[in-house]
C-alpha cells in the first residue's frame, strides 16, 4: 500500500511540472484519471448527458510512471451527503464494455520542434443517455490505479418547472463585441454634437450583461466550443459542438450533452428555427442539433439537423421548421461537386421530409408561411451586407446554392431570413411556441481577415435585423411572449483609436510619414460616414459614404503580417495575407491588399493568414419575460440556463415513455 | 438683402467642405457663429453655466468670405414656443463688454506641412453664472452678418428633487474596459473547469451598464473631458475640465458648467472628498473642482480645491472634506523645486484652512476622522501596487512628497487612501451625507506605456478596494443608504488574444520565429498566474505567481514602435520607445524595453512613445439606491444626470439668497 501511496505523490508533482499550457494531454483532466462531465459541470434537471471514464497510463514523457494501464477502475455516484453507490446501481443501467486505445500529445513546443511526442494508453468506459432529476450536488468518483482517486462535483441546478415565455429569439452576433458595436454606433448614427440622434436598436433594450466567454481547458474559445455553452449549460473544448472532448479518435464517441433545441422540443413539443448568414455547417448553428468533437465534420452536421444524433440512442428530433443560411455545398449532390454525409443529396433529403426548398431571395419571400423551409442561398459563407447594398458587383464572387457555378446574385440578408422564419414558426408552432437562433456570422468572419468594413456592416444589418422582429413581434401582439436575446459567442481584440486622413496617408511616401495621417484624442474628429455621401438604402442607419477621406483609425492587435491603408475594401472581402510559396503556411502582407499603406508585422504565428479571437467578456442584451435573469455578469453557461428556466424546461422526475 | 443671402449660401458650402476632422475651427461650431453651451447640451435644473458667444471672420483659407467681423450680433432665448426674448431680458442680466482677439488653426494636415494657416478674426460675448429652472426645451439664437443665424436647442431636464441617496461613491478605473475586467479576472481569480471559484467585486454588482465616451467634438476623448462629463452632464473637448473650449487664448475664460461636487456642497452642505493614485493636478480628480481649457494648469488645479473658482463669479466651496493622492510638486515650496500657482506653499495653505496635512501611509492610517485631510504622497503619480507589493525595490525610484529627493517608501495604496476617506466623510458629515470619488488612475498610466501586467494590479488593486468600501459600509449599516457605481473614463484598444510561451520564445533568435510561441484558441490553455508560484498578500483575488512561463498574449493595436516579450517588466513601469536623438520626437523601440522579444513596428505617428485612448463603450457597475437609473446603454453625461437626480439635485427656483 506504501508504494501506491508514494506513487500518488509523484504523480501529483509530475501533473503539476506539466503545467499544461500550449497543449494539454487532456484538457479536463490534469491527474491520470479523468470524468466526463468533470468537476464542476452544471445540469439542467432531467436534462441528458452521457459519461465517459478515462485512465491514462503515459508510455514516455514525465507523466510516465511505469505502470500498466488500469482496467479495473471503479466508478461510483453520491448524492448530497448520501453514500456513493456504483454507477450502474445509481442509475439503474448496464455496466458498458471497456474500451482501449492509444493517443500521442507534446509536452511543449521544444518537443515539437524534436518531434518526441508522449503516448498515452488509455482505458476507457462511457455511459449514454442519462439524466439527474434531483437537485443538489453530487459526488462523482473515479477510483484507478490500486488508490489514485478523480472525484467531481456535480451540481443540478434548482427545478424551475413553470414557463414564463412561449417564444425565444437569441440572435448571436459572432465574435462580436461592445467595442464593435461602439464603432458601428459611430459610423451607423448620427451625432451632433456628442448626442446620438438615433440609437441602436440593442442600445434600447432594458436590460444589459456580460457573459465570460472561455473555454473550459483554454481561456480562448472557438465559435463551436463557445455556441455548445450557450446551448447546453456546458462549456468544453475548442471544436467541440455539444460533447465533452474524450481522447479517442473519434470525433462522433465522446460524451454528448442535451441542446436547448433539443430538450425544447422533447419536453414541449415546441417548434425550432435556425438562421445563419454563415455556411449552415457551420459551427454557430450547428451547435443546436449536432455533437462531435470536430465541428469540421460539416456534412454530419447537415445530417443531424435533418434527423438528430443516429449512432447512440438520444434525443428524438425531427429537423426544425426553418434552416436558413448558406452552405449549399453540404446539400447539392456529390455529383455537382457536393461534399455531403453518405454521399446523399440534402436537398432531396429534406423534400422528403416535407421541407420546400428555397434557393434565393425572391422565392424566399414568397414561400408559404404553413410549411417546414429550408433556404440554402449560396455555396460556403452568405455574401456580405456591404456587397449586397453598395459593392454590388461582388456578388459575381459568390456561388449559386444550386451547384451550377454561376453567381448567387440574388440572396437575401438576415433581415429577410429572420423575419420569414418568424412568419413561419409563428405559423406552425401554435401554443406550442417556438425558439429561433438567428446569427450574424460574418461579423466573425470579416474581422478574422481584417475587413472591419465589411465587419461592422454586417453588425449594423444584425441590429436592423433586431430592430425589424421587434417590430413585427409588436404588430401581432407576440413581444410580450417572446423573451429577445442579443449576444455574441467570443470577441476578437478590436478597437477604434482615431481617424486617419487617408488622402495624408497617400500622398507620403515614407512608412513613418504615413503614420502621422492618424489623429489621435481631438484630432479623431468626427465620423465623416454620416456627414458626407449621398448612399441611401432601404434599411435606415448605415453609413451614407463607406469611403469619406476620414476614415477609423482601427484594428486588431494580434494579426498576420499585412499593409494598411484603413480604406474600405472596394473589390469584395479582404485576403490581408498571402503566403510567398504556394503550401508553404507562411503568410507576408501582400502589395495587392491595402495598397498605399502601412507594412505592419503581424504578431501571430507566421502560418496564420487572419486575426485571432479574444479573452474579452461580451455583451447580452435582453428584453421580455424573464429579461431580469439577464444582468449583471455571468458565465456564458448561464446563458442555457436562463433560456431554459424561462422555457420552464426543468424536469424533477423521469419522462414516463418516449 | 440678396448679397447677404447669397453669402449666407456660399458659407453653407464652405462649411461642408472644410469637413473639420483632425483639426477644427472651433469644435462646436461648423457655421461662423458659435453659441456655448451649444445645440443640444442637457441641463440640471438650477445648475449655473456660463454662456459664450462667438463670431467668426476668417481671413484667409477656404471659409474666408471678405466680410469684417460682425459687432452688432444678437442672442436671444425663447422657452418652449415662446416668443425669443434677448438673453439681458430672458434671464434678467447685464449687458456684456464686447472682446475681440484673433486665432489660427490649420485646414489639415497638408496646410501644416505647408504652413499656412487660417486666421479667424473673433467678436464675442460672455454672460456668467447663470441657471434655467424650468424644465423644458429652449431655443437659443445667435443673429449674425446682418440675416446668417445659429441655433441651439437646449434641454432643462425634468425636474426630480427627492432625494434618494444619503452618499454617493463614484469609483473610476481609469482608462478601463470590459477587455481589462476580463484579463485582470483572468489572472487574479482562479478557475476550474471554465468557473471561477471566487467572483470580482464588480462582477458581483447586480445592474450593469455602457456608457459611451465621445468628446463632443471628437469621437476619441481624454480623461479632462470625461472627467468634466461625468461630473458636469456636458460633454466637452479634449482637455476642457468644466468648461467648453472657446477659441480666445486664455485658458480660464471659457464658459463653465457646475460640477456633481458644486452642487451638492452648495445645495445640501454635504461633504465631498477627493482620492486618486494619480497626481493631484491630474485630470480625473481635477475635473471636480477646476475650470479651464487647459488641464495643464496644475497650480490653478489644485488652488481651485482648496479656494474653488476665484476669477469670476462662481459656486462658493469651502474645499473637500477628503483630499487624497500625489503630486507633491504643486504643493511644496518652490524653493524645493515646487511648481505652483502664485509660488504658494500649498501644504501650507491647506493647513491654514484646518486641514491636517498627511505624508505617508502612516499617518495616513493613524489620523483622526473628525479633521478635515490632505494627503499627499509621493511626487507624480503614485507608485503601482505591483511595486508596493512585488517587486518593492522599485519604490525607489519615487520620490517623497517632502519635496527633500528621498525616495517615498511609505506609500498607501487606493484601498487604504478609499477606506480612511469614507471614515473621515461618515464622521464629519452627519446627516448631510457625502459625495465620494475615488480613482484608479493607473490603469489608464500602465496601459498608455504598454505595461500590462502593472495595468492590470491596478485594476485588481480597485476591485479589491471596493470589495473593502462595499464591506465596511456594510458593517456601518451604511450600504443601503449609499450609491456605490464603478465606471470608466474611456478605453484603450486592449485585449488578450491568447498565451505566450516565453521560455520558447527567447529561445528563438529569429522575429518570425518567436511568433511560434504565441498560442491561440485551444493552444492558450488555462491561466498560471493562480496554479503556480506562492506569492501572498494581505490581499485576496491577485495572482499567484506574476512571471509564470507561460503568460499572457496580450496588448493595444495602436502603439508605439517597441519590443514585446511579453513578460512583467520587474524593473518599474515600462518604457517602451526612445528617441533616438534627444528632442527629435521620433519614437523607436529600444534594446533595453521587452528583451529577448519581438519587434513590433507601432502604428501611431512616431512622435508618440506610448499607446492613446480608444473608443469603446465603458462598463458601470452600480449597487445601492437609485442602481436601477445605471442599466443599458447611454451617454457619458447620464452619470451625472442619475446621481443628480439620486442626491435630488435639480431645483426649479432660484436660491433666495446667496
């Protein structure tokens, strides 16, 4: 017994020499023994999840400790102060078949560059589909290695049965922050002098926060990691869309947890809608229905809206009302070019279903209000507001949903897709109510590749998009029913710090001089994007000239290497890097973009092409019933939660059949 | 009439093509006829302003229009949809002197390089002290050039004179962003699993808000005018504190507005008390008491908190109860190198007046709360809490407030000045309540010279002196009476982008090289300023370990050229370029800042050596009675609207006697 106990001494100072940082062996898991939920996981009463058990015996490395690998690990579940019973008595399930594997990681970036990875040997056990229905704490319990023991608290939250709203809208402005929304502010509005002479519609909403955006292993999130916490309550790893992140190869075997779309509409029957100016596959609306550790997995994405989890017994699902969003090479037939689960064709996937097909604006306008839709309006991403209002010769760059290669010339934006999907929800759900997630991706997209232009264009068409379904929820008497919510899933490190007079910058020929065409304090002036143009639009509220001789003096802290004339980007969105040899991953500024500007050296790694999320806390905004849960500062899985106990979602006891 | 219509049309035209922006004529005034305060300005009932009219003859430049400057301009005011009376008969004053002075500006940066001015030739007017009680909209007019005319409409805002709060605690970060919160939470708080084990006292506030910052003729703004717009409800330009900026050359003739501290102390007799870890003269706390166009007035500063304005007419102030920071340079003798107004002894004046005069954290602590206070400690800013609890041989590089060149190593941090200046402001004031403002002004400092980690101890150091504020008011049965709010001044464009592995990077001889060890997204992993390292404080919530191997990827996009690597600048606040020939102005980055890191080209013009504000909107935290006027998002000014209104401020008569 002696041994084993100075063996878990050691093992306590390896796991802390491994300071786990730049990689990590397993993110949740910095002793040998690792539980799915982990410590501190937070559940939704009655809501599902599956666990997965892990013992990791390192080969190499300084974890190694030469043992074998622990097969007979026991796992055990206490409620409160009560005994811990086995899980399979706790639960009432059958115990599940061990599973093995191996896996590789590096300890740092010197044994990278040495290529001298440590591998781990892995035994393993996971249980699927289970619920708690009791609130409190409890105690969950790894025992491994003759005595090494991984304990996690659990805790499902207090039961808050009774529904207080029948719909929920939370649109998500991707990595948007309260910085970005002050710039569009600046450039959307009008100010004279230092009064707004109209707001912003997220600027009138009663009720303001801040959710903590991280990961659960990394203090930087990804949009998918990041969605999963808005959705289920769960934070965890980056690329994960609703599981916890185990160490197998799989991507569709680790520990799932239930979506607010999912419990939703197995509880209530209650109808779904997912908007996106993103490819659908992508990781924001995926969040709702998928569950892999790799959301790159884009055609199981598709498939999971169409007909939920088919590998493990989960949640009964049958595809929401509305899918709207781009993406159409996920959908059109492989034969087209189509890149999609199984080989099948979604279009006809979903026609089967009873879905009507929408391929463009005109005929998404007029789709009856009565029956399910999918709207697929371009190949990859949906083109950008700046392009489908001012720069309209763009559109030639985009790709048609139909797989014949011509340009998708006439797409709708989020407005026209948001609005319809309420039509539709509204239509269909009844009593039943209906949740409607509606993003405004290239938000995201557009600061990645430095276009702040584009960015904040799309920002403002999201708040028009806000401020066009509080309006039409007001006509038909809904908005009392219906709690709003606006936030974002992450941020990316911008600001504005000036303005730059770019007829200055120019005509100087030297870097140095360049930069004195930055005004700084006083000399930032005032926005010229409202004072000077003549650009109208059917929407209110943009700029009336994308292109004043006074523009933002703003930018990302961490990006590649570019050039920067702080202009708008005239020919469609920006490419601020390219690499010197095609393949090569190393990125320089290139004189095609930014032409006339400043050489700036990036920060980033040099195989980076774009900016970089950031730490920063983002901002929700709420309005209806339950807005009070919305205050203050929060973790983003408060989120979940709140949506959820608004929806009165909570569940003491079992399901009697399903 | 024709010519003069035809001229009038012809300004018209000017004025939209000298689009001001990183120079302007005169902020707030776009036609030749300027009123201040001008269109749009908000007032509390009773609250005194100063009025300035201004008319312009450019004589040469773009606006020059051949016409000599108008002597026999008009003002009138009308109320509602009154009939407009002249300003001697609507408010009851004097007729004013005409002055006359002339200025130059520069049309742009062009017509600077090339040194051509615009000469304005000026007649103007001035009425002072005056007040509006009537709730209502005004309308004031500016006749000019014999037809041309300027209006501005005003806003008394309605009237609320309950008063709802006993005392009023306005923190301030300086300079801080929700993106700082988030760092500073990320490095002072530990976290399992993605949930903070313990919460930062703001995070803890239960109503959350956004202030916008914008001068009113920049979108960027510095600490004098947002100072002055908290504490005014009129916003201003850059380095204005209490007045708006005319364009004479005086720095303390221009038209004044009544501070939160003025009103207060000459309606109610409350006491008000003064702490910033700045220099006394600075800005934030100058803006309370001090009205001029030049915040670079340090003497006149710190003679106006002790005998309050004494060139005009104005409030009567018998001085702050509670005087607490640095800058021992405008206070001690000149003949110890002091630099004051009227070569006054300023620890002697204030001693004179019955305050007891403080050096050191000592005595600081052991004085009596029944005296009025002035404490001064250390000469400039005062030293940064990483210094006072870290690496504390830096504190020799302060210098004592005696004025005797010995270092100042008996320093109080904002905790202890905050907490004796609530003890003295509870014990004198009695049932008259106070008014508290209380700044962390190095956040703002560190951030400007790129000094994160000194930034960030800073923010924790405020957190921390709230929590201790918040806790004794508590205990003093005092919390339920009190406003407590937390806010910002502006921003910088800072964020945290990931982590940096800096034993990697000094490892690596090649810029793009140290680029590898920069990790994003899932490669940040978890903070080590908690899980490694042993240091301990008196107090809580502040990192464990402040250079840990793997740090944080952080800092501003707009900067300086400089070095980065990343790590705590153990030596003293950070200095991050130099010139190359002394007096030149021209910034590099040195081989002694940021060693072994990376060079980063900055953005700014290179006569900058240290970062600039940007524009974010800044969080308010707000707990106590009237918490409920702090939610959403709103402009700077409301602050002061909502403690106003919280203190019952707004008076719809004039006093009776004065």
């Amino acid at each position: 017994m002696s041994s084993f106990k100075a063996i878990g001494i050691v093992v306590a100072l390896f796991a802390s020499s491994v300071s786990a940082q730049t990689f990590q062996r397993l993110g949740t898991c910095p002793t040998l023994g690792c539980i799915l939920p982990p410590d501190q996981a937070d559940f939704l009463a009655g809501q599902y999840f599956d666990i997965r058990l892990e013992v990791h015996a390192p080969k190499n490395g300084s974890e190694a400790i030469g043992l074998l690998p622990d097969e007979k690990f026991t796992f055990t579940i206490a409620k409160g102060d009560g005994a811990p019973k086995l899980v399979t008595e706790f639960l009432g399930v059958q115990e599940s078949k061990l599973e093995n594997w191996t896996f590789d990681w590096y300890e740092d970036l010197f044994a990278k560059d040495l290529k001298t990875p440590s591998i781990v040997d892995v035994r393993s056990k996971a249980y699927r589909r289970i619920a708690l229905y009791e609130p409190g704490e409890y105690t969950a319990t790894l025992n491994y290695n003759n005595g090494s023991s991984t304990k996690a608290t659990w805790l499902v939250r207090d039961l808050v049965e009774e529904r207080k709203a029948k719909n929920i809208i939370l649109f998500i402005g991707d990595g948007m922050t309260t910085n970005m929304i002050t710039a569009a502010r600046l450039i959307g509005h009008k100010s004279i002098n230092g009064k707004y002479q109209s707001k912003m519609q997220m600027d009138k909403f009663p009720v303001l926060g801040h959710q903590m955006t991280h990961s659960i292993d990394s203090f930087i999130t990804d949009s998918a990691n990041s969605a999963s916490a808005l959705y289920t309550g769960h934070k965890s790893t980056v690329n994960c869309l609703g599981v916890y992140a185990d160490s197998s190869k799989s991507p569709f075997d680790d520990p799932k947890v239930e979506t607010i779309a999912e419990i939703f509409h197995r509880l209530t029957g209650g109808h779904v809608g997912i908007v996106s100016t993103a490819f659908l596959a992508d990781a924001t609306p995926a969040g709702l229905t998928a569950h892999t550790r790799a959301r790159s997995e884009y055609g199981a994405v598709v498939d999971s809206y169409l007909n939920g989890i088919t590998n493990y017994t989960w949640t009964k699902w049958g595809g929401p009302d509305v899918l709207f969003g781009g993406g159409a090479e996920q959908f059109y037939s492989p034969a087209l070019g189509g890149v999609t689960y199984q080989n099948k064709t979604y279009y006809d996937e979903f026609a089967k279903k009873g879905y009507r097909v929408l391929q463009n604006r005109t005929s998404l306008l007029a789709a009856p209000n009565n029956e399910r839709a999918l709207g697929v309006f371009s190949v990859s991403n949906m083109a950008k507001w700046l392009d489908r209002n001012v720069y309209r010769d763009n559109l030639n760059q985009s790709l048609s949903p139909a797989g014949d290669k011509k340009p998708a010339l006439d797409q709708p934006g989020l407005k026209d897709m948001t609005l319809k999907a309420i039509d539709i929800l509204s239509s269909r759900s009844g009593d039943k109510g209906w949740f409607l997630m509606s993003e405004a991706a290239s938000i995201d997209k557009m600061m990645h590749v430095l276009d702040y232009d584009r960015a904040l264009g799309e920002l403002l068409e999201l708040d028009d998009t806000i401020k066009a379904a509080v309006q039409k929820l007001n006509e038909t008497d809904c908005l009392k029913e219906t709690l709003v919510l606006v936030t974002a899933d992450h941020g990316h490190g911008f600001d504005v710090m000036g303005s730059v007079d770019t007829r200055y910058l120019a005509a100087q020929n030297v870097d140095r001089k360049k930069r004195n065409a930055i005004g700084t304090y006083q000399n930032s002036g005032l926005s010229q994007y409202q004072n000077t143009g003549n650009l109208t639009y059917t929407d209110s509220n943009f700029p009336k000239n994308w292109d004043p001789r006074y523009t933002l003096f703003q930018g990302l802290m961490a990006d590649p290497d570019h050039r920067e004339n702080w202009s708008v980007h005239k020919d469609g969105p920006r490419k601020p890097a390219a690499e010197l040899v095609n393949g090569s991953s190393d990125y320089y500024a290139t004189s095609e973009d930014g032409k006339g500007g400043l050489l700036l050296n990036g920060t980033l790694p040099v195989n980076n092409d774009q900016g970089v999320h950031s730490l920063t806390d983002v901002p929700v905004f709420a309005m209806g019933p339950c807005q009070e849960k919305f205050g203050g500062v929060y973790n983003s899985v408060d989120i979940f939660f709140g949506m959820a106990e608004c929806f009165g979602l909570a569940r003491g006891t079992p399901p009697k059949k399903e």
